[in-house]
C-alpha cells in the first residue's frame, strides 16, 4: 500500500525465486506485529519489514495483516500503477485456484458491485478535480484572515472587535482544516508530491499542524473506521464509551473511570472545548519532536511566527497567547461537532472484517445538502462519499451519491441521511445511549 524496496523474509521466496500458492487460511496466519502478510488481487505480500517505510504509516497499512487488501489499495492510492511496481520486490505467491478471491465471509456480489461502479465513476472523470475551486477556497480563507487582522488593527482592540476578530480567525482555521484534508487525500493534484507539498503549507503555515502526524491518524480512521484499538478517532482514553459493545464491557468489568452515565452531559465540558487547544497540539507537537520531523516542525513553527508578528504588537505576549488560545477554543467546537456527527452515533464495534462498502456504511452517515451545509463542513455532509472515494474532489460527491444510495438500496444496505440538527443532536443522544448501557451493565451484569 506504498512504495518498496527488496527485502527476502524468514520463509519468503527471494526474488526470481518460485513463488508460493497459499490459502486464506495460511495468509491469516500471518497478522501479527512482526509477521504480516496480506492479499491484493490474489497476489499474496510479504510487508513485515515494509511497513515500517510504509509512506501513510505502519499502523494503516498493518491493520490489514492476514486479510485482502484489494478494496482498500484501490481506494487509498490514485495512482495504482506507479504504487504496484513498488509491490513487486515483495510478492511471495498468489491464492491457490481453489481459494475465493473475497476473504472471510464477504459477499463477492457486493464487493463486484462496487468495483465496477468505481470503474464507471472513474470514466466518467469524477476523479478530476478543478484546480479553481481549491483556488478560491484558498482565497477566500486568506480573505477571512485578512479581514480578522484588519478589523483589530485599524478599529482598536476592544472587546467586541476581538470577539470578531476571534470568530473570523475560527471561521479560516475551519475552512484551512477542510482544505488540508483535501490535500491530505491526494485530492487536487494528479502528482501525489504536488498534492503532499501543499498540504504541509496548509495545515503547517495556515494552521501550526503536522501533515505526518495527520496522514498517519486520519488514513487509519478511514481504514477501519469505528473499530476499536484501529481506528484512533475512537480512541477516547477511558473518558467516553461509545457503541453497544464497549458499554457493557467496560459495564461487566466494573470498569468505572468515568461516570459514563453522565457522558453526555460532560462530553460539552471535555469534548469540544479541549480536543484541539489542548489534546491534539500537546499531541502533534510531541510527534513532530520525538520523531525529529524537523520539516513539519518548521512548517508549524512559521504558522505562530506569522501569528505573534501580526498580534503582539495589538495584544501583547499575553493578550496574543489568549487569543490564539480563544481561536482554537472556537475552532474546537466546530470542528468536534462536524466530524463527530458522522461517526459517534453510527456502528462502534470490534473487528467483523467486512467489506469495503458495507464497513462504510455502517460506520457514517450523511447530512443533507445545502450551501451552507456543504461550506460548513467542507462537503463531510458526504461522509459517505468521501469514505468509499476518498481520493475524489469533494465537489463531484454530490454526483456521486445517487449511484451509491441506489447500490446500496440493491444490496439492502442502510443509506442514512440526516438533517444537520438531527445529526448534531444524535451525539449527545448516542452517549446517553451508551452510557445507560454501562450503568445496566455496571450494576447488574
């Protein structure tokens, strides 16, 4: 799922070598931390050793050790025939001819399905995207930026132009996280380097973030999204249970961190205010530092020098550090509640390897289109969408959309689509949910 290199593995054929004929039931063997294989098309990898130079990050790459690969090798890579050549150096066999082409229980209709309304969405171009509108997003976030700074320094710091100040200033670093993550996604540009190259400008000048520490969460979340110990999106510390199993587990283990019970009422005290001003850059700064990611470092360092040489001179030291502080508090909520709204009320469970559509569906929801829906979360209202595409220009999900929700009507799969309350609203009614299932089972299982 990457580039590559030649290595030869403890029981692997060196390369020129004949190769071997494996079955599903070998190739799932194979799925421990220092023993991983997995199948593309048929064709049986050795990446033990690779996945540790594994470009989006040896945990996304390693969540599919011992399983097929193919669906998500497709969706993650735009390029595949440049990233198959890399490939080759670590090919051990193929499925014997007797084997299924779909591991576990998959339903090869479905999975045949899909494929070909890829095929058929790619023809069509809906992979393309129009530089211009990545353009004016751009400009219209320096724009805002621009605006926040000029209102202060021309009118005066009082207090209710600081509040302006600190919502225009949300409101670009809002709009600067979709426009990171369509890069992030190699989205925009055809070239996968010219794509990499902005996204760090993006999220580490426009925002003071880390474009390595972001790949290698977010393609995780969009490798097994909702699934415990892979998907780091769920990974809420002991603070939240989430779903209908972690609940009652938690609940039969008189597991009892938190009074989850009340998750719901203190998700507004510990979940949108705190996630990015204080969990996530505690967390990217020190990434960047314990990983020497001097690059991404300076990225991120130039973001508070633009900062503090636009605002010290209005605010201070102090006053600058406060509304820097305010702005990401804002940001917080806005971005909480966006991503949150389509994931948190949806599927939450362990690994059920299914796939690629159907763990999708389960795992995200839609929220109803409109200008200001599709502007205010970035066009993630196609959650849907943009997890069973994620390579594909936000601007063409609505295009597509109507051919997924008539696959997913052929196959029986639910298709859910949500007003933008609604889907607000099933957050906190979701960890109600959940945390009535941890006091059931707290005090009676």
């Amino acid at each position: 799922m990457g580039g590559g290199g030649q290595q030869t593995e403890p029981g692997e054929p060196a390369s020129g070598k004949a190769k071997g004929v494996y079955t599903w039931e070998e190739v799932q063997s194979h799925c421990s931390r220092n023993d991983q294989w997995l199948v593309v098309d048929r064709k049986v990898y050795n990446i033990t050793q690779w996945a540790k130079r594994h470009p989006g990050g040896s945990r996304v790459i390693g969540h599919y050790a011992g399983e097929d690969a193919t669906e998500a090798f497709t969706a993650f890579h735009p390029d595949l025939k440049f990233v198959q050549k890399f490939l080759k150096p670590l090919l051990i066999g193929e499925l014997a001819a007797t084997e299924p082409s779909q591991d576990r229980d998959k339903n090869a209709a479905l999975v045949q399905d899909f494929e070909t309304l890829r095929d058929q969405v790619e023809k069509k171009g809906l992979f393309r995207a129009q530089p211009l509108f990545f353009f004016l997003h751009l400009g219209h976030i320096i724009l805002i930026e621009a605006l926040a700074w000029l209102i202060v320094s021309m009118w005066g710091t009082g207090w209710i132009l600081t509040l302006l100040c600190s919502v225009l200033l949300a409101t670009a670093q809002s709009q600067a996280g979709w426009l990171q993550h369509d890069f992030g996604h190699l989205s925009v540009f055809k070239k996968s380097s010219w794509n990499h190259l902005v996204h760090k400008f993006v999220i580490g000048h426009l925002k003071g973030a880390s474009a390595n520490w972001w790949n290698h969460r977010h393609f995780q979340h969009h490798a097994k999204p909702n699934i415990f110990t892979k998907d780091p999106d769920i990974n809420m510390l002991n603070v939240f249970v989430l779903g209908q199993t972690q609940p009652v587990e938690y609940g039969i283990k008189k597991i009892k961190n938190m009074p989850y019970n009340h998750q719901h009422q203190y998700f507004f005290l510990v979940g949108p205010p705190l996630l990015i001003p204080v969990y996530f850059y505690m967390q990217i700064m020190k990434t960047m530092i314990s990983r020497r990611d001097w690059v991404d470092l300076a990225w991120s360092l130039s973001y508070y020098f633009r900062f503090f040489s636009c605002y010290i001179p209005l605010y201070g030291v102090f006053g600058s550090l406060a509304l820097m502080f305010f702005v990401r508090f804002l940001e917080s909520h806005w971005f909480v509640w966006v991503t949150q709204m389509n994931h948190i009320p949806m599927d939450i469970d362990h690994e059920k390897h299914k796939d690629w559509l159907t763990i999708q569906l389960q795992s995200t929801c839609n929220i109803e289109q409109s200008f200001f829906n599709d502007w205010f979360s970035g066009h993630l209202n196609f959650q849907i969408e943009h997890h069973l595409f994620p390579t594909m220009p936000r601007h063409n999900y609505h295009l597509v959309a109507p051919e997924v929700r008539a696959l997913c009507e052929k196959h029986g799969i639910p298709y859910q689509e949500k007003t933008l309350w609604r889907g607000l609203a099933d957050i906190v009614t979701s960890l109600k949910t959940s945390g009535d299932l941890w006091l059931d089972a707290y005090l009676h299982k």
